[in-house]
C-alpha cells in the first residue's frame, strides 16, 4: 500500500498541498519495501557467490597442505636449468656445424687452386704428386687472387728434397762436331767424349 493510503486508514488526513512535500520526505528517509527486497535479493547473490569463492579458495589451500613446495620448487629450478643448457647445447651445435660447413667449403676451394696450380708439373708417378700435393697443402700457404702466394718458391725447395718426386726432363739436344754432318743428337757426356776421340783419330763414322 502506499504510505498515504497507510496514514489515512490509520485516520491521519494529509492536506493535498502537503502531500508532494511529505512523499518527496518520506522517499529521501524510506525506501518501498518491493525496492528493499530487490536490494536484499541482490545482497544475497552476492553474499553466496563470495561463499563460493571462499569454499572454493579453502578446499584449494588444503590441497597446497598436502605437498611438497620445496621439492616443487627445486623440480621447477632443476628444468629451467635443464631447458637453459638444452638452448646453449643447440645453440653450440648449429655454430659448430656451420664452422665445419665453411671449413669443408674453403678445404675444398683450396685443393681445387692447388690442383689447377700443379697441372703443369710432370712428376715420377701419381703417389708423387699426392705426396707433393699434400706436403705443400700442409704448409697452408695463403691464397690471394686465386693464386698460391710462395708456390714456386716451395716446389724450388721440392725439387731439392724430394728430386725423385720429379719426372726428368728431356736432355739437351747436343752438337756433336764430325758426326753424322754435325746433325744435332741426344748424348749422354761419355757418348760425346768418345765421339770426340774418334774425330780426333780421323775416325769416320757412317752416316746414320
């Protein structure tokens, strides 16, 4: 009922220019008992979903009670130790796959340089050459514009060492005065010392 309707039944007559003043009062002190009801109503809800909560947040911290939060926190301490040494071994492995990638590559460029600088030398046998090939590719000599720097200068102190490495080349052709014309030939120095003696004797030799 509204409140004018309760002071009237109760025999209190308001005057009609009063009522505005009195329900504008009355509404700032009370509030209408459907208007508290729903205010209550939703006090409730609320009450009973922070109860839940609560329950909720208890039955966890029981849980917690029953374990080991040292152990849990040194298992925890122990894999992110593990998982950052796992990142740095990963981490090493590609790097050194990559440095043995690019050592392969210049190894590779290295023997092919090498290679094509020793086409043009004549050596005793292939176990030669691989012998030669090696014992200057030890010697890591520098490449710079696609040449070997010092080459020569260690095939000259080759030759010395290791002179049976080395094919011969061929002997001079030899002048050998009063045979055959003075046709030039090949003669070993005994061949021409005899030749000389003969030519000094007046010795002639057939021709051919």
């Amino acid at each position: 009922m509204d409140i004018m309707e309760i002071l009237k039944n109760a025999g209190v007559e308001i005057p009609d220019d009063k009522r505005e003043m009195i329900n504008t009062e009355l509404r700032k002190a009370y509030k209408h008992s459907a208007e508290v009801g729903k205010i209550t109503e939703r006090h409730k809800t609320e009450v009973d979903s922070l109860s839940e909560q609560l329950k909720t947040a208890n039955a966890e911290i029981e849980s917690y009670k029953g374990m080991d939060i040292e152990g849990i926190k040194k298992s925890a301490d122990e894999y992110r130790l593990k998982t950052e040494q796992m990142e740095k071994d990963h981490k090493a492995a590609a790097e050194k796959a990559e440095a043995d990638y690019n050592a392969k590559i210049a190894d590779m460029q290295y023997d092919s340089v090498l290679k094509d600088s020793l086409a043009g030398e004549k050596f005793s046998s292939d176990y030669a050459r691989q012998g030669i090939f090696n014992d200057i590719k030890s010697k890591k000599l520098p490449i710079e514009n696609g040449a070997i720097m010092g080459l020569q200068d260690t095939l000259k102190v080759l030759r010395e060492s290791s002179p049976d490495a080395f094919a011969p080349g061929k002997p001079p052709a030899t002048f050998v005065s009063g045979v055959a014309g003075g046709t030039p030939i090949t003669a070993t120095p005994k061949e021409e010392a005899v030749a000389a003696a003969q030519v000094a004797m007046g010795i002639k030799l057939p021709k051919g």
